[in-house]
C-alpha cells in the first residue's frame, strides 16, 4: 500500500477551477449523467433541454408564438423568436456563472431555469457553440470552444426578427459514442407543445402543436375504446389538470412544474395523488383504499409555481413546498388539494355519466386486489425464502436506489437464457453495477393473463422482486434493465415474451426508459495483427475490405459461443444498447394485441415480409 503519511498539504495544495473548467470536471452536478443517447435522460438531451427551456420562458412571458428547432445525430440549433439577450450581454449570459436575466422576478416569474447555470453547462460541454441575438434591428455573435471564447462580433445592423439563435456539438470527448434518438427528441417536443397551448415547434421540418393542452396528451397515452369515461380536464390559474381511469394494471402519471417534465415526480404529483384519493371519498361518502381510487387512473398534473426548488440541476423532480417567495402563500400541497377538491366535486356532480363509471371501477379494483390478496402473501413469503439463495440473481453491490453514489445510474440488469449465456455475462460482468438474472428457458406469455400470473409463476415472481417494481417504479434496484438473448428466432420470441410481460404488468418501466435490449456482434473479422467486432453484414464486409488477404471470420451464433473474456468488451463502456421506445401514439393494448393475440391474416403478412433475412428479424423485435 502506498505510504500517505509524507504527502505534502500547503497552499499549492489548493486549486480554482474556473466556471468552464469545473463543469468539464464534474458535469454530473449539472446535467446529471452522461451517457450516449441510448437512455432518455443521458446528458446530451439535457442539453437540448437547457437550451429549448429559455425558449419557451420568452414564450410563456408572451414573446414569440414559434420555435424552430433542427437536430441531427451530431448538431443542435435552436431558434426563438422571443425579445433576443440584451446585446451588451450576449458572451456573458453564455460565460458567466450566476449571469441572467432570471434572476429578475419581474422579467421572468414563473421560468423553468432560475440558477444561470444552464446555459454556460452546453457552452462549456460542447466543442462548438455560437449563440446569436437579434434585437431592435442588431445582432451580435459570440463563438466558443469548450467554454473558451475564439470568435465575437461587434454590433452589426441586421433584418433579421427579434429572437435567439444558438447552435451547439456535445464534445464528443465527453459523451463518447453519442447519437441522438428521434424518437426521444419527438416526445420530448410534444411535452412541451401539450404545455404551451398555441405554441408552434417546427422541429426538423415538421409542425407540432397542441390547442388543447393535457387534454391532448392523455388522448395521445390512450384509446376511446380502453378508457372507462371521456377525459376529465380542468384548469385554473397557474395549474391544470386531465384525469381518467382505464384498464391497465398500475397508475400512469405525466406530471409537470412551469413546462419542466419531471419525470420523478415530486411534492405536486404527491398532493395530487392524495387530493384526487380525498375528493373522491369525499364526493361519494366512502373510506375506499386509496389504491382502489388510483388504480387504472391516467393521470397529467401542470403547475406554474414561482421559484421552484428542484432536487437537482436537471429538474426531474420538484423538491419546493413554497408557490411563491410569500411566507403567508399556500404550499404547492394546499394549492393543488384546493383546486382538485373544489373543481373535481363540482365536475362529478354535473356529470353523473362518469361519476357512476368512477364508482364502478372503484369498485372492480377492490374487488381485483382482494381476489389477488391471497395468492400475493403466499408468492410474497416464497420470493422472500428463494431471494436468501436465489440462483437465478446474480446482483451487484451499487443499485439505482443508492442516491448517494453517481454510479448508481450504471445500475444493470441483464436477463438472460441458458446456463452458457448466463455464466459468460457472469463471469465478465462488472460485480459493481452489473447483476444478472437468468431464465430456465422461454417465458410464459402472459398476454391476456390478468396480473395473478406474476404471482402465480415462479420466474415472473422472483423477477419483479429482484427488480422492487412489485408497488411501481419508485423503488427500481436497476436503471437499466438490459434483455440479453441470441440474435435468432428463439432469441427473438424471447424478447418478445419478455416485452409482454414489462408492457402489459409494468408499463411505467418501458414508459420511462429503463428497458433495453443487448446487441452483441454477429462476427468476429481478424488476422494476425487486428481483431474487428461486427454487429452487421455491412460492417463485416468492411472489416473484411480493410484487413484483406482473408482474414479468419467467426459467425457468433448465440451468446454462450462468445468467451467471458471476449464478452466482457462488450458489455463495458462500449456497451451497444437498444432502448426499448413507446411513441407517443403507441397504444400498449392494440400493440400487444397485434404481436402477442391470436395469427390474425394481417400479422401473417408482416411476418412473413419481415422474416426473410437475420436483420430483419431484429426489427421484427425492435418494432415494438
């Protein structure tokens, strides 16, 4: 062991970072992890977010009505058409920590970046940046470098409308690997559409907008024929809220703090759940349990709030009990319950439809979870005995709920088939952060079962109390919970199964992006001097072009073929993952309807076009 003891500690010892320098440092304070893109919130969507969101304060501050926005896998550029930065201080709203207009109540009230760090993280995290003001017939230009500033303008005359305009290329040094995922990007324009009524995105050519708020996104997370009644959607001054039940299992929240999705939740969503639990007892003049009153429930939450404290820098979750700086000002707990008690009672008593149709699976819930209580205490009792000496876990030491430890976001849990896959991911894996569990073989297909079977089925059981998400997501022990299976038909169908089973019992996993599937290289390309790792045809016949001379190919043909040593390239920092994505118009039932129910003519069709090559048979799995 080194000897520590005559280390010298003086004033040299002492170092100043500047603003740039630490946050190249340390950009996990400021845009939570990094990432590749794979994952929605990886760092590079962060910065997007953090550029867009200043965007839509001027518009929420009635500046601008439109935002164009383009974004190619590599490169950002975001244009507003709100008041523009004030001229003389265009470099330092980008440079300067603590610079901004936000700080001024007044010309931002209810904005969702407050603490002028946003800004300057994309600027300092990205190898190219140039941000554009165009004010009162002037602009002024500033480009940057990793932060550093290499090129600035005067004030020059310019026709261009009043606005913003910045471009930016995440430092490929940092999010190494990184490409961005369109379908990421979509739903994340549509959130902010659906928060700002009338507001126009053109992003990569294509117009979003939405004229009715909440309203339009839960009819976008659900079909007419699923939900038990028509939307409810309320709104008042600085909140707004829609509500349903349908015939999922769980509870589905979309919950938002001044056009901030955050995806954890926080003090608004809380005091929603439990005021909506309150108004119903209330109106209907019965004790129901209040996961009986929630379950089913889809549910959005909106609120605008001054100065609110989230829990991080990157917003996911609002830690603030105060509406405004005010003392004698409501809490967001007494705002939120006020406004539900009053206008939810008010609603039920003028429409009896949906009063009866809430009343009726109120009802239906109580009656499913006394039907389940049995059968969940004796599966409860056994996962507790089989969890002392589980054989098909194989966990890590650091997991998602250790908030603590930054590591905890490479949380992994790979499920996997057969003795030989398994033992290979095993023996290569990461003890740290990577677990592995291990399937007996082919999954049950649990389409159409009702939610007894994850109790009633030995694997689906221990699966879910490896992963907690038994009461929700809350409690995940993964971030990423990783399919490991071959790349053939078996492995195929087993992906699928797998799917089945998280879509149709725990739909929050996939809705939030902690579901993914390995891709592990189809070829080994190598002679004597190199070794290439192909994931397609198109890439072995590259690697064969580039070594030459006939070089040794190896077809991998499962996961049990590929040596521990080989595989533990695979499944490190390199690592090729698939997120598993819900589109905005996905419906979960007539997807699973479609893939999962009986051969109808229609999927037939799409089989047999689809199955006629090895990668077609990855969309296949992929399509969902």
């Amino acid at each position: 062991m080194e000897n520590t003891t005559n280390v010298q500690y003086d004033e040299g010892s002492i170092k100043s970072l500047d603003w740039k320098e630490h946050i190249r440092l340390r950009p996990g304070m400021y845009i939570g992890k990094l990432g590749d893109g794979a994952s929605i919130d990886d760092g590079i969507y962060v910065l997007v977010k953090e550029i867009v969101d200043n965007s839509i304060d001027e518009h929420m501050m009635g500046n601008g009505k439109t935002i164009e926005i383009k974004i190619s896998e590599h490169r950002v550029e975001v244009r507003d058409y709100g008041r523009g930065i004030p001229l003389g201080k265009v470099v330092d709203c980008v440079s300067k920590i603590n610079t901004g207009g936000k700080y001024d109540s007044g010309a931002f009230q209810k904005s969702v970046g407050l603490n002028g760090v946003g800004t300057k993280a994309v600027n300092a995290l990205s190898n190219y940046f140039k941000v554009s003001s165009y004010r009162d017939g002037k602009s002024k230009n500033a480009e940057f470098q990793q932060g550093v500033l290499v090129n600035e303008s005067g004030e020059d005359p310019t026709s261009q409308r009043n606005g913003t305009h910045i471009v930016f290329e995440p430092d490929a040094t940092i999010f190494k690997n990184f490409r961005y995922i369109p379908q990421f990007l979509n739903n994340m324009i549509w959130n902010y559409c659906y928060l700002n009524a009338g507001l126009t995105i053109n992003f990569n050519g294509q117009k979003y907008i939405s004229q009715n708020g909440l309203l339009d996104l839960l009819q976008s997370k659900s079909d007419e024929e699923s939900i038990r009644y028509p939307i409810i959607h309320l709104k008042g001054e600085d909140i707004e809220f829609a509500m349903t039940h349908g015939n999922q299992y769980g509870e589905e929240y979309y919950s938002f703090v001044n056009g901030q999705y955050t995806t954890q939740g926080g003090t608004h969503l809380a005091a929603f759940r439990e005021s909506v639990v309150r108004a119903v007892r209330e109106h209907y003049g019965k004790d129901y349990a209040p996961e009986d009153v929630r379950s089913s429930i889809i549910a959005a939450i909106a609120v605008r709030i001054q100065e609110p404290v989230f829990e991080s820098q990157t917003k996911t979750k609002l830690g603030s009990n105060t509406v405004t700086p005010d003392p004698n000002s409501p809490t967001v707990r007494t705002f939120v319950n006020d406004f539900i008690k009053e206008r939810l009672d008010n609603y039920l008593h003028m429409h009896p439809e949906t009063r009866d149709a809430i009343k009726k699976r109120i009802e239906q819930s109580e009656r499913e979870r006394k039907e389940l209580a049995g059968i969940k205490k004796l599966a409860n009792d056994r996962a507790k005995k089989a969890n002392l000496h589980n054989k098909k876990l194989r966990d890590c030491r650091l997991h998602l709920t250790d908030l603590k430890n930054d590591l905890r976001y490479e949380s992994t849990l790979f499920i996997t088939e057969g003795d030989s896959a398994s033992g290979s991911i095993t023996k290569s894996r990461n003890i740290q952060t990577q677990a592995v569990f291990s399937l007996r073989g082919k999954p049950l297909n649990c389409f159409g079962l009702n939610k007894k079977i994850v109790y009633e089925n030995e694997e689906f059981n221990l699966l879910q109390h490896a992963l907690d998400i038994e009461n929700g997501v809350e409690n995940l022990r993964f971030h990423r919970i990783v399919i490991a299976t071959d790349a053939d038909v078996d492995g195929m169908h087993i992906r699928l199964l797998l799917m089945t089973f998280f879509l149709q019992f725990f739909p929050d996993v996939v809705r939030n992006g902690h579901l993914y599937v390995l891709e592990t290289p189809l070829f080994r390309v190598r002679n004597k001097k190199e070794t290439i790792y192909c994931y397609s045809e198109e890439e072995k016949q590259a690697a064969i072009n580039k070594l030459g001379s006939k070089p040794e190919i190896t077809r991998f043909k499962g996961l049990g073929e590929i040596s521990p040593e080989e595989f533990g390239k695979f499944i490190g920092e390199d690592m090729h993952l698939e997120p598993i994505i819900l589109q905005k118009e996905t419906s979960i039932q007539k997807l699973l309807t479609y893939f999962m129910g009986k051969n109808t003519p229609e999927r037939q069709r799409f089989i047999i076009d689809n199955l006629k090559v090895e990668k077609n048979i990855e969309e296949l799995a992929m399509a969902v």
